[in-house]
C-alpha cells in the first residue's frame, strides 16, 4: 500500500492533524475486527514501489471481504491510498491434502 502523491490528491500536503484524524477514523474500522483478523504492518522502504505491507491472518477469509469492503469507504482509503496486488492463501497441515 502507499499514500497518493499526485497533484490534486497528496497525502504529505495534508496537515498531520488532519492525517491523525484520518488515521484514527480508519483505525475504529479495524478495531471492529479485533478478535476475527490479526494484521502484520511491514514496512519496504527502497525495496519495493509501495511503501507499506498490510498482512492480515484469520480462520474466515470472508472477514478479509467484509472489513477490506467496509475500509475502502473511510476517507483515508478512498482519497488517499494506492494499492497493491491482494494474495489470499489457506495454511494447513500437509497430513490434511489428501493425497499421500
């Protein structure tokens, strides 16, 4: 994930109370799923062209749907963030595929 630096929408040109603000507003989001998702936020400074990795873990991948759905609404999203792919993945045992 990264902030939008274009002309008409810049995330470094808003005032850093505003961007708490902004910040906070999708945190609440985020906390509604506290229990049901855990995230990971990494960080990849000169490693990629996206500044921010959001992992997100939970037994449910249709929690992933509905909080991802419910973020993208929140100011700090919709105006300001650029995304990355999306990956999805199930971990379970090896003894559980079923096959050997």
């Amino acid at each position: 994930m990264d902030k939008k630096r274009g002309e008409i929408k810049n995330w470094y040109e808003v005032s850093i109370r505003d961007r708490q603000k902004l910040m906070h507003e999708h945190g609440l989001i985020g906390r509604k799923y506290a229990g049901s998702v855990k995230q990971i936020i990494s960080g990849s400074i000169g490693l990629r062209r996206l500044e921010v990795g959001v992992d997100l873990f939970a037994d449910d991948p249709l929690v992933f749907k509905k909080l991802i759905y419910e973020m993208r609404f929140d100011e700090a999203s919709a105006a300001y963030a650029l995304f990355g792919s999306f990956y999805i993945g199930l971990q379970f045992k090896a003894a559980d595929l079923g096959c050997c």
